[in-house]
C-alpha cells in the first residue's frame, strides 16, 4: 500500500511540474536571437559568411607571410623576368606569374586588401548618407520627402557605372577617389530602403507616444525608428558591398580606378587579357576572385534577408 501511494505521489509530483512548465512564460527572445537561429540553418549563407571570414583573415595578415613565401605584389625583379615571366600554376606559384615574374597568387591577395576596402568604406559612405536622406524624405515628407525623391530618381535614371567614370574624370583616380565616388553615388537605393522602413514605422503607437512626451524628433528617429529599421539595412549594405567590389574591379579594368602598380583584380584581369588563349590563368584567376567575394556577399545577403524577415518567426 505505501509502495502504490509512493507511485501515485511521484505520479502527481510530475503532472504538477509539466503544469507548471506549461504556464511558465517562455524564454524571452530577440529579433537577432532568432534572426541568428535561422541564419544558422541556412547553409549557402554561412558557407558565404565563411568565405568572407577567410578571405578577411588572408587580406589582413598578408604582410605578415606573403612576401616572405611569394614575393613582393608590385617589385619587378629585372634580372629574373625573362626566365620567371608567365609560368605555369605549379607548387612553387599556385597561380602562376604574370608577364613580368611576379607572383599572380600574393597579387590576388593584395587584390583582395584593395577590392575589401573599396567595398566597406564606399558601402559606409553611401549608407551614411542615404541614411540620412531617406530619413528627411520619410520622417517629414511632404516637399522634403518630394525633392529627396527626385534628387534620387536623377542619380538613378544615369548609368551607374558611366557616372562614376565622369566622377573619376573630375576628381582624378586613386583608390582614395574610387571609394569616394562610389560612396556618393551609391546613397539612393540605400535611401529608398530607409525611406520604406520609415514610412512603415512612423506611425506606430510607441512613435506617437515619443512624440506626446516632448522627445525631439532626432531622438525619436535615432532611438525608436532607426532600430526597428536596421534589418533592411545590414541586408541591403551586405549586398551593397558585393556591388561595390565589383564596380572598383569594373573601373580598374577600364583604367579609371587603381593605378599601377597596386594590384587590383580588375588591372590583372585587363593585363592578362592579352594572353588569354595561350596562358588563361593570368585573366581566369583574378575573374574566379572576384566571382567567388561578391557570391559570397550576395549569399550572405539573402540569408540575412531570410532571417531577419519578421513574417519567418515561426519557421
């Protein structure tokens, strides 16, 4: 009898505790937290984020191995161009040597420094400023939001590349001047996203409240509309950066961006060129670079898109 008692307590004990259980509140979460477990379940997105990581890390500590293995990405050693000008990929060169001995692979490496840093300061500066601009037009509208807007459609109706080109014409080339130019023309998509983010938010109830309680209307675009914006932005700026690595690679090809003898893939793609039927790697290499960097931002572009889409919460 007290062992059949003992098992019924137990019995109890445990419907007690599930019941419990299922009346407590369950475990608070964020839209990053779960942002972060989707993103986690999408494999193209993280083997992009991998691929970024990598090529970071490569970029970043070049100085510290590079030259010492491959050899210096612009000195040209005279008495030995003849004999190592537009070797073959082997164990010693990976990816061959270009047309004056110089190691292809440390150039794409040193490549890859210039192509990460056009990409994130043009893609801080456009942002920067389509924040900004989307944030007057959407937040005051009215002739704000009608100038903004066709100020934007101005930029846009031009060919992108074709008006970073005049830019460059004007400005002068140079990597300082690449960004830049890139970076200013770039703010009007970046706007319009902000501009949609806005206008979906600003009318909301805590934006009002904010507004009764005397909060200014900076304050009120920084601390409660800007943060609930955000996602549409990180999403829209990651792709942006693939964009921007394409576009320096563009204008390096057509002699407006880089200038030699800082190695950029868009220079060794126009300098081997010329031996394509006979030594295809000096211009597949470089292509194969730059194909794999702005596919591994779009990828983690669209997992970020995925999982930062509010309607995805429950999936």
């Amino acid at each position: 009898m007290t062992k059949k008692n003992s098992l019924e307590d137990q019995a109890q004990g445990a419907v007690a505790e599930a019941a419990v259980a299922a009346e407590a509140p369950a475990k608070s979460r964020t839209l990053w937290s779960d942002a972060w477990q989707r993103l986690k379940r999408n494999r193209l997105a993280l083997i992009g984020a991998a691929w970024i990581v990598f090529v970071i890390l490569v970029a970043v500590t070049a100085d510290l191995w590079a030259p010492q293995i491959l050899g210096s990405p612009t000195d040209i050693d005279t008495a030995t161009v003849a004999q190592n000008s537009k070797l073959p990929p082997s164990l010693e060169h990976p990816f061959g040597t270009d047309a004056t001995g110089r190691d292809q692979l440390v150039r794409v490496i040193y490549g890859a420094r210039v192509s990460l840093v056009v990409g994130v300061v043009a893609t801080l500066i456009s942002t920067a400023i389509g924040l900004v601009m989307g944030g007057i037009a959407a937040y005051y509208g009215g002739i704000f939001d009608t100038i903004i807007m066709r100020l934007a459609d101005m930029f846009l109706a031009i060919p992108y590349t074709l008006f970073v080109i005049v830019m460059l014409a004007v400005i002068g080339q140079g990597i300082q001047n690449v960004f830049i130019a890139i970076g200013i023309l770039g703010w009007p998509q970046i706007a319009r996203v902000f501009r949609s983010a806005i206008l979906s938010i600003k009318e909301n109830d805590y934006v009002d409240a904010a507004r009764a309680m005397g909060a200014s209307d900076l304050r009120i675009i920084v601390r409660h509309i800007f943060p609930n914006s955000v996602a549409s932005i990180v999403v829209y700026a990651t792709m942006n950066i693939g964009g921007a690595i394409l576009t320096e690679s563009a204008l390096s090809y057509l002699g407006m961006g880089v200038t030699p003898p800082t190695p950029s893939w868009g220079i060794m793609i126009q300098d081997g060129q010329t031996y394509l039927q006979t030594q295809p790697w000096l211009m597949i290499l470089p292509g194969l670079a730059i194909l794999s960097t702005v596919l591994a931002f779009t990828l983690l572009g669209d997992g970020l898109r995925d999982a930062l889409d509010v309607k995805m919460k429950d999936a």
